[in-house]
C-alpha cells in the first residue's frame, strides 16, 4: 500500500506514468474513444467509473506537464464545426480546466483545443491510453509529461 495515491490511479497505471519520460503523452478518452485500436503500440488502461475530469486531477497530482517546451501540453478533442450546434459547448471541459487549473500555476494558459481526426493522430503515438468510464461526448484530453 503506498500513501498519497489517488484512488482513481491503479496499480497499472501507476506504473505506465513512472516509466514515461519527457514529451511521452497520455491519453485520457471518454467511454466513446476507441481506445484499444488507436493505441496499438502503447499501453490501454482501463478505468471504468472513473470520469475524465476526475483521472485528469489524479493524474497531475503525480505527473508534470510539459509547460516549458510545450504551448499547450493539455490539448482538448474540440468539437465538430457541423456538431457544434447540436451538442454546444461540453460541460466536462469546466471541469477539465478546473483540474489543470488546480494543479498547474499557468492553469489554462495551457490549455488548447485540437479537431477529432488530429487528436487521433496524435493519440496514436501516446505512451497511454486511459479509457475511462466518461459518459459526456468530447470528454478526450491528450496531456504531455514535463520535468519536474
């Protein structure tokens, strides 16, 4: 048992955030993302139950961001131009700010939006990929290590 882990990060990904090295990406998808076949050459996560908002905030109470080489090491999946009406903005966005904001001093300076088809280019050479049990559509972030 170890102190100070939140409980949303297993044991597995314990493991995948300490072996990742600087620049690598984790992917944190909601329960729509097809995880496994987008991350074929890395790790897949499960954790569902868990929210992308809340595996956000618990994983950067561990891990570093990349804001001194990187604009923008927290990148959001943006919503669709032709589903922008439809769907409007996503309320779990509030929340993934909320988290960057909670545990990085430049808070949403770091934050930027990216289209579906290049988060999925992206998300592809992630080190992991955490599917998560994230019900609400655009809840996808990719989050770049730093340096402590």
């Amino acid at each position: 048992m170890l102190k100070g882990i939140p409980k949303c990060i297993s044991p597995d990904l314990l493991k995948a955030l300490a072996e990742m090295g600087h620049g690598d990406l984790v992917v944190v998808a909601d329960d729509f993302y097809p995880a496994v076949s987008m991350a074929r050459e890395g790790i897949t996560v499960n954790a569902d139950g868990i929210g992308a908002a809340e595996m956000i905030d618990g994983i950067l109470q561990l891990m570093p961001l990349d804001t001194e080489y990187e604009e923008h090491p927290v990148l959001i999946m943006d919503v669709m131009e032709e589903m922008r009406e439809k769907i409007g903005r996503p309320k779990v966005w509030d929340d993934f700010i909320a988290a960057v904001e909670k545990h990085v001093p430049q808070g949403r300076k770091n934050i930027g939006f990216i289209d579906r088809f290049s988060f999925y280019d992206k998300a592809k050479t992630a080190f992991v990929t955490i599917s998560t049990g994230e019900r609400q559509p655009y809840g996808c972030v990719i989050l770049q290590k730093g340096v402590m």
